[in-house]
C-alpha cells in the first residue's frame, strides 16, 4: 500500500550518479528512489549504433543564439562533478584535435573570447600545471616564420607599452641563478648570431632602428663618423653633469656602466644639451621606438 512520506527519522540516502545529492522518498513505492530526477542515466554509454543515429539527427542542425543563452544561464554555477579527476584517453584527444583542425573563429568569436579573457589572472597554482602538461611536448609554431604583415601587427600593438615591476623580475629571472643566467646567454647568443649572419637581416633591423624604408637605406649607422668634439672630457663633463647617474627613469639597473647618448641620434651633433647619461642597458633599448626615447630624453634633458 502507498503512503505518502516515509515515516522513519532517517538520513535520505546519496543519488547513486555519485553527484553527491539526497534521493527523494517515493511515495508510491515505499522506498528511497535510488536517483535524483534525471539523474539515472548519467555515467552511461551510448552503443555506436546510438551515436551514428544521433549524429545523424544533429547533422545540419543549427543551434538558436536564444537557446545558447538558456544552456549557457542553466549551466552557471552547476557542480562539474562527473568531470572531476577524469582522464581522457589518447584516443578521445585525437579525435578532438581532428574535429578542431582547420577551423577559424569568426571576427565576433573572437572578439567574444577577448571580452571574455581580459583581465583575467591565472593562478600560481594553474600556471605549474600548465607547465607540467606542456613538459616535452613540441610547441605548435617551431620552426615557422611569422609573416612581415604579423610582425608589424605584433610590433603596433606593443609599442607604447610598459612592463610592471612584477613581469620585469619573472622575465628577468633566470639572471639571478648563475647557471641559469649561462645557459641562457648562450643560447641568446647563438641565436642573434645565427639571424645576423644573413646581411640581409642586418639590414632590416637597421632599417626599423633608423625608422626608414629598405629601399631608402644607404649603410649602417653605427659607420657614421662622429664629430671632432667627441672625445673623453667631453664625455666625463656630461657623467659629471648628470652625477654619474642613468637618466632613464625607467631603468631597469642591470649595470653600473654608463654612456653619453646622442639624444637625436645624430652622432655631429654633440652639443652639451643633445647629450645625456645612460647606463649601457638604456642606451641599447634606446635604439629602439626612437621617437619616444627622444621626445622623453628631450624632455629631461631640458628639465636640467
């Protein structure tokens, strides 16, 4: 005989999906139901059978925006729990990885995934296993070459930019172990000196340096002769000037070495108020984003 409740003072039994949630007593059977409304079916399997037949029926389908949003708002905040500590098989990542080759997001998926990234922070704690999942793996873009028209992309939406104090010392680093800071050096090395033996890429740099044209460039300009006043005293007089300090107030103090930079980048025109102290490490970044370094230099240069 049906009743309507159960009438022991008993704790409800766990849904048997492993969801971790209360059954409901069944009235009508007398008993605990094994499974919350819904829930049976989870952690089963579908034959090939099942599945060729519901591709089939999918095929050609297109999901609405409105019903996007009603899954997408359903699914805030639910518990992933059949997800937790699975592990997907080689075979599953493979074929996830061939259903996704060739695909390219549209211009508002991807402004979507921007919107929905930006200012996003990754935890310490994310990052080592992301690090730990990438170990020995290949990375996608070795050994290819960006194009000239990605390049300049990269380069434009870099310019103007300043690292905080935080991204400098994480890139910076590998300078603070000794072994470290050798390996790397090396491989620095052996890179610039590889790229650099071509004429030609020394020529493309000079060229973004001077901020010209490969076709207007005549030679590098570090074969420019200097002007007849350039000589040592000319040089301590401006260290003297500017208390044997760096003038960057952005720099970065790699090094104690300093030099005397030519604030227009004309090396005939050494006059006291175009020349500025710098440590070594300034005066090389100063040969790139020219502009900017000169209007800033300028600037306190002037102040003094």
């Amino acid at each position: 005989m049906p009743v309507k409740s159960c009438t022991e003072n008993i704790e409800a039994p766990l849904c048997k999906c492993g969801c971790r949630n209360q059954v409901k007593w069944s009235s009508y059977e007398s008993k605990w139901n094994n499974y919350i409304k819904g829930h049976g079916f989870r952690g089963q399997t579908h034959s090939v059978a099942a599945k060729n037949r519901m591709t089939e029926l999918k095929m050609g389908h297109i999901t609405s925006e409105d019903t996007k949003m009603k899954i997408s708002q359903k699914l805030i905040g639910r518990d992933t729990y059949w997800m937790k500590d699975r592990i997907v098989s080689e075979e599953t990542r493979q074929k996830l990885r061939n259903i996704n080759i060739g695909k390219r997001h549209s211009e508002e998926t991807k402004r979507k995934l921007s919107a929905a990234l930006k200012g996003r922070m990754i935890s310490e704690e994310t990052r080592q296993k992301l690090s730990l999942v990438n170990k020995g793996q290949t990375p996608w873009n070795k050994g290819e070459r960006l194009s000239e028209e990605h390049r300049i992309k990269i380069s434009d939406s870099n310019k103007g930019k300043q690292l905080s104090e935080k991204q400098r010392k994480a890139l910076l680093s590998w300078k603070l172990d000794p072994v470290k800071k050798r390996i790397v050096s090396k491989r620095i090395s052996k890179t610039l000196v590889q790229k650099y033996s071509d004429i030609e890429e020394r020529i493309k740099l000079s060229c973004s340096q001077q901020g010209i044209l490969r076709e207007n460039w005549t030679h590098f300009v570090s074969c420019d002769p200097y002007c007849q006043d350039w000589i040592f005293e000319i040089k301590e007089m401006i260290k003297e000037r500017d208390d044997y300090q760096c003038q960057n107030p952005d720099c970065r103090e790699n090094t104690d070495r300093l030099a005397v930079h030519h604030i227009d980048y004309n090396k005939m025109n050494c006059k006291p108020e175009n020349l500025i102290t710098l440590c070594t490490s300034c005066n090389s970044r100063a040969n790139a984003n020219r502009e900017f370094h000169t209007q800033t230099y300028r600037r306190i240069a002037n102040a003094c």
